[in-house]
C-alpha cells in the first residue's frame, strides 16, 4: 500500500524525470532511502549519450554495493517514477534492496507506447516480481499517472 510519505517521495522522483526530459534524456528518476527516513542517493536517466544501462535504479544498486551495509540495503526503500524494467529489476535483486515502491508501471508504460505508434524496445516488459519473485513493491500511484503520462507523452510520442 502507497501511503502519503510514499506519494511525496514518488513525487521528488517524478521532479528527477522532469529533470532528465529537460536536460534531454528519458523521464526516469529514483531515490534510495535508508530505513530512518533518510534520502541517501538520488538520479535520473542519463541514457541520451547512447549508455542505455545508465538507469537511476541501476545507479542506485550500484551505490548501494559500495555504500551499504547487506543490512542496510535489506532495509533500504527505492523510489521510482517507472517501474524498474528487467535489468534494474535484476541489479535490485542482486545486491538485496528492500521495497520498491513506483508511480507508473511498465505495463502502463507499454501501453501508452503502443498507444502512441511507438515501437516497442529491444528488452521485454516484465513485472518487477517477475524478475524478482518475493521483491516487496508496491504501484502503480494512481494520483500520479497522468503525470507520468504527459511526461512519457512528451518524450516518446512521435511528432505529428
């Protein structure tokens, strides 16, 4: 279940996308944060220099590897605007992140792309829990997805 605290953490990740899409990249953004509440790491997509392994949750298991504890990362929440797609989805797994908890899921996302005429990409949109079975997540945030629908709408959807 998404909680307020949840939905104002889930909206500094959506404030992160807007950031990318700004900065010209892809509107994903997340944050780590450690068991007391505390914001430890935060990051966006940065694939538009043709790195399309550069996602923020991929970057957040990899600074929670050199940051954290086994403990820590158990107990550690990630907050995404998307849901994490199969390779994030695997790195989370990998390194033993606790919660996920996202404002849009990829199904969503697929959907919206389809919508639109968008081919789909080269990996499969998959569950995170697919990926993960057991990972605790909670999404999609239904207060946020028109939100992330204009975001995705402004970078994905072909000009008419």
């Amino acid at each position: 279940m998404i909680s307020a605290v949840d939905l104002d953490r889930l909206r500094r990740c959506v404030a992160l996308a807007r950031t990318a899409l700004e900065a010209g990249d892809e509107p994903f953004g997340s944050i780590l944060v450690g068991a007391d509440g505390t914001e430890l790491f935060a990051d966006h997509n940065q694939v538009s220099g043709g790195d399309h392994t550069r996602h923020p949750e991929f970057a957040i298991a990899r600074w929670a590897v050199a940051n954290l504890a086994p403990a820590e990362r158990r107990t550690a929440v990630v907050y995404t605007s998307g849901e994490h797609c199969p390779m994030c989805a695997a790195a989370h797994g990998w390194v033993g992140l606790g919660r996920i908890v996202y404002a849009a899921s990829s199904a969503q996302l697929a959907g919206w792309l389809a919508e639109w005429g968008v081919e789909p990409g080269p990996v499969a949109t998959l569950p995170i829990t697919t990926v993960v079975p057991g990972a605790p997540v909670d999404g999609p945030a239904p207060e946020l997805t028109e939100e992330m629908r204009a975001l995705y709408r402004r970078a994905f959807r072909p000009a008419r």
